[in-house]
C-alpha cells in the first residue's frame, strides 16, 4: 500500500501529474489537479508524477 499526499494549496495546475499518470490524478475544475485515489496498492505511474511534478507537491509514502 502506497499513501500520495497531494499538498493542493501549492499546486499550480501544470497538468503534468494528469497527462503522465491519468489512471490516478485528473484535473479539477478549479484548475488544480486532483488525486482519485489517495492509497492505491501499487506506486504505477504515480513515482513518476511525483517527479514530474515542477513545485514538489506531489509526495509518495510507503
Ligand atoms: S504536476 Fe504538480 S503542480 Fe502540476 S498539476 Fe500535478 S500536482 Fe499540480
């Protein structure tokens, strides 16, 4: 089991996180992205999220 932490407050809604891993993270109306599922079972695309994302807001825990 893996825990994503997604620090919104500082997300500045680049979309990288959505167009690298879509099976996992979305882009919310407010413009920000938004997590679908916080505990998933496997990293997936999700570590590559994390670092793709430009202002660190993305955090993966094991
Ligand atoms: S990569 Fe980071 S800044 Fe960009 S939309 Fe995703 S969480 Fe927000």
């Amino acid at each position: 089991m893996v825990e994503i932490i997604h620090e919104r407050s500082k997300c500045i809604g680049c979309g990288a996180c959505a167009a690298i891993c879509p099976s996992n993270w979305e882009m919310a109306n407010d413009g920000k992205s938004k997590c679908k599922n916080t505990h998933p079972k496997e990293e997936s695309c999700n570590k590559q999220a994390e670092e793709a994302c430009p202002v660190n807001c993305i955090h993966l825990k094991k």
